[in-house]
C-alpha cells in the first residue's frame, strides 16, 4: 500500500503533459512528502477541459468498514455503562479515508470508475516501508535519478460528507485516491504485496482519463520490470528530489 509520495516538478510539466485546460492551484510549491488526508495536486475532467485543483487525499471508506468501526466503538461504550444511540454513533464516526484502490470490482468502487470520476495523480516518486528485509525502512521509487514526472490512475469523489476528525465534525469535500496493482520485480523486492497503478505515456494518460471503463482498467498493471529505481532510503521525504 503507497501511503506517501512526492510531487516536485512544476505546474507547467504538469499542464503541458496532462493537457490541463485551467489550473486552481495557484502558486504550487515542492511537494517532498505527501501523506494521506492531505491536500495534493490531481488533474481531472472539467465542463470546460482538463482542471489542475488540490484534493484531499483518501476516498470513502465502504459502509461495511464504518460500520465495523462504529459497532467496537458501540461495544466499548455499552461495556462501560453509557447508552448508545448507534445511528449517530455510525454517523459520525471517523473516517479517514481510503487511500489505495485494489479491488475495482466491488460495487463500492465501481460508482467512481467512469471517465467523469478518474483522475491524474502526479507523482515524482512514491515510497514503500522495506517489508522485504523486515527493517520497513522508508524506501523511495522512480522512473530514474531525476525523478520523471508520471502519474498515478487515480479516481475522485465530489462532495462526500463525512468526518475526517472528530475535531472538524461533519464535512463536506471532494476526496481522491489511486489504484494498485501486483507489484512488478523492482518493487516486490522490497514490498511484494502492490504498487501503484503508474501512467507514463501521453497515450497512456489520454486512455485513463476518456476510455470506456473496462478499456481504462486495462491500465492496472505493473510496470515492466527495470522500470523503477530506487532513489532514496530512510526518510519519509524525498528531500533530495525538492
């Protein structure tokens, strides 16, 4: 699972390679290090052509994880005496949101899966814990030393309202994440369970993002082996791309 990446390059690499049309990000600094439920660049279809805005990072978790969730929760009040009204309870229980997206065969993901929900994520490289050699040390990937731009087949969701943290309550905002894969020999030698889902061809991004659904799933592949470098250990930023 990627939970962390970084997005160096600058706006026009960004424009020029994913076609963007209209760019919200106003004046968008070196990203080193993005994590989740965090803001961060994603290309996406627009009434008037390809828009460039941040969104926050971590889709919708399933009903059933929430749902999992809020009755521990329920169980641990109950076991100390206090009252439950569980459909509040389920309400507001936090939400973190999902990352990374496997399985796109569930009814969950399915709703978002259309071109008018899928998204560019633009990366420079992403990081893996090293589970490989059991240290999880943080281990840094790209398509080479100067840390070509690409992208991560991604997918959005407009407005979702849910709580994030019990300290912002009930919000309402739009929310992204990306696919993942099996994980091709560069990265399963230090995380064999998946990587992401990486676009690096016009051709490539112009599929994911109009294609019809089951054309652009083609796209969820790993890379050839020898695609990826390691570029970077030991540090949750990859300092030296910035």
């Amino acid at each position: 699972m990627c939970n962390l990446y970084s997005m160096t390059k600058g706006q026009q690499a960004i424009r020029e390679l994913a076609r963007v049309m209209e760019d919200r990000t106003g004046n968008l600094p070196p990203l080193p290090g993005i994590f989740p439920d965090y803001p961060a660049p994603i290309v996406r279809n627009g009434p008037n052509g390809r828009q460039l805005v941040m969104v926050r990072w971590g889709m919708p978790s399933s009903k059933k994880a929430l749902l999992d969730a809020a009755s521990k929760r329920a169980d641990k009040l109950r076991a100390k005496g206090k009252e439950v009204d569980f459909d509040q309870l389920l309400r507001m229980e936090p939400d973190k949101g999902t990352t990374n997206v496997r399985n796109t065969a569930s009814s969950h993901w399915k709703r978002w899966l259309g071109p008018e929900n899928r998204c560019l994520v633009p990366f420079t490289s992403f990081c893996e814990p090293d589970q490989a050699s059991g240290s999880l040390q943080p281990t840094w990937f790209a398509l080479g030393d100067d840390r070509a731009l690409a992208f991560f087949a991604g997918i959005w969701a407009p407005q979702w309202t849910s709580v994030r943290k019990m300290k912002e309550g009930e919000i309402t905002i739009d929310l992204f994440g990306f696919l993942t894969t099996e994980a091709n020999a560069d990265v399963a030698a230090v995380h064999p369970k998946a990587m992401p889902v990486i676009l690096r061809t016009p051709e490539e991004l112009e599929m994911w993002m109009t294609a019809p659904t089951a054309e652009a799933l083609t796209l969820q592949r790993p890379l050839p082996d020898g695609a990826l470098s390691i570029v970077a250990r030991g540090s949750k930023m990859d300092a030296a791309a910035a």
